[in-house]
C-alpha cells in the first residue's frame, strides 16, 4: 500500500488535564454515567483509531465493598454502543486502568463511568469555545480530536468542561489496517501464500532432525521464495484493484513517485 498511497503519520498521544478540585463535588446519581466525549468530529476516516491507552478516576470518598464499572462506548445520535467494559475497584485518591486498545473507525467515543454509587469531584477540561460549544481541541495536520466532559441519563448528554474526576491518555492515528480486517477474504490467498514461505523458512532453518528437514533442502528454497513471489503478486493485484480518495487520513492520493537516485 505505501507503494501507491501515502497515510498521514499521526503519532502523538495527549495525556488530558489532571486538575482536580476535591471541593467541588457532583452528587451520586443512580442510572447515570460521567465521563469524556472524544469526537473527530466531521474529519471521520475509515483509515483513523483513536488509541486510548490509560485512564484515570479520581475519587475523594470511595464507597467500600464496591466496584465501578467503566465503559468505552461508540457514539451515535445520542445511541450508545458498548465497545468494552473495565473495573475499577476503589480507593481513595487515583484510580488508574490501563487499556492500550485502538478503536478504529469511530467517529466519537464516550469513556464513562457509573456514578451509581460515586460523589463525582470536578476535573475541569482545559478549555476552547468553537462553534458555541465547549470543546477542548488538540490538532495535527488539519486533523482534529474534540474533548468534552459529559454526563449522560434518561437517553440524553449533558456536556461542558467538567469530565468529574475522570482523564485519559489518548490519541488520534491512521493506519491500513482496518482496510485489512474489512477484505479478509479478498486476502486470503496471500495469507496462505505467506504462510507457506514460513512453512518453508521453518523446514530450512529447524533444529530438528527429520526426513523433511534433512532432505533435498534446496527445493525446499527453491519452494519458499516462490511462494514469497505468489504473495507479492497476489497482494499487488489487490493494492491495484481499490481505489483510494478524498480521505483526510491519505495524504497522496495519486500514485506515488518514486525518484531513484542517480550515481
């Protein structure tokens, strides 16, 4: 694929605002969840995840004998989605869960948590007003991650600044994968090709002592790098078959030049 397209390399991760006022306490509320809105907004590409690799709860006065459910969920029309479930078992002061999980082709995600049983301190968002709303916006190469802090109940979000008690370390990259994991079967064949050639690496290179891998190892080359050819052809078909355009994760959508250089 980088042979004929050229993805924006998107590589930074944001560790969001640890500002907690322990003062400034949100009431438990049964049936409601609290927690951070991350949204790509209009720039939404098939091509894009938002990687979330750790978050953060803080709590002041942690109910004993209970655990908080976490939740990452995907977000559409004011419809959530569960993607994942976590918990958190509490204590007093920072409550850390490590995910390292990209959601891919996700145009927003809501990190929350239950407040069943949880007075919420306040964790103020470092703030920008864009378009009237309250966003906090962190942007690379025109491509742009809104951050809101956001409670939801009754079907319905309530958004401002405040995330109450809850950050997140996340980011924002693009990557050929998801076009991977969406033309499985179109690559079978180069996958059976590829696992053939290490079939044949493995016959070559083993420790064992067999009829197989004492025996006439040069077909066994010869086997290999003709099945290393067959995937490369077969995967060339497929990269020469689907045309790629009007994406803000590509950033060459043409064929790309390449300039050997002269000696």
């Amino acid at each position: 694929m980088a042979k004929r397209y050229r993805l924006k390399r998107i590589s930074e991760a944001f560790q969001l605002s640890n500002s907690v006022d322990a003062t400034a306490i949100t009431p438990a509320a049964a049936g409601t969840l609290r927690g951070i809105l991350v949204d790509c907004y209009y720039l939404k590409s098939p091509f894009h995840y938002i990687p979330i690799n750790k978050v953060h709860l803080y709590l002041k006065d942690p109910v004993p004998n209970t655990t908080i459910p976490l939740y990452v969920y995907e977000v559409h029309d004011n419809t959530l989605t569960l993607l994942d479930t976590f918990s958190i078992t509490p204590q007093a002061g920072w409550n850390d869960v490590t995910i390292n999980k990209k959601y891919a082709d996700s145009a927003m995600l809501y990190i929350a948590y239950d407040a069943t049983h949880v007075n919420s301190a306040s964790l103020q968002l470092d703030s920008q007003d864009l378009d009237g709303r309250f966003w906090a916006s962190y942007d690379w190469f025109w491509s742009h991650l809104y951050i809101q802090g956001a409670s939801y109940a009754g079907g319905q979000f309530t958004e401002g600044y405040d995330t109450y008690g809850l950050t997140a370390t996340i980011g924002l990259q693009c990557s050929f994968d998801v076009l991977v994991c969406n033309y499985k079967k179109e690559l079978a064949t180069a996958w059976w090709y590829l696992l053939g050639a290490e079939l044949m690496q493995e016959r070559i290179y083993t420790d064992r002592i067999n009829r197989y891998t004492t025996v006439d190892l040069t077909r066994a080359k010869d086997l290999r790098n003709q099945l290393k050819q067959d995937f490369m052809n077969e995967l060339l078909t497929f990269v020469d078959s689907i045309h790629l355009s009007g994406d803000w994760c590509i950033e060459c959508d043409e064929q790309v030049k390449r300039v050997e250089a002269i000696p």
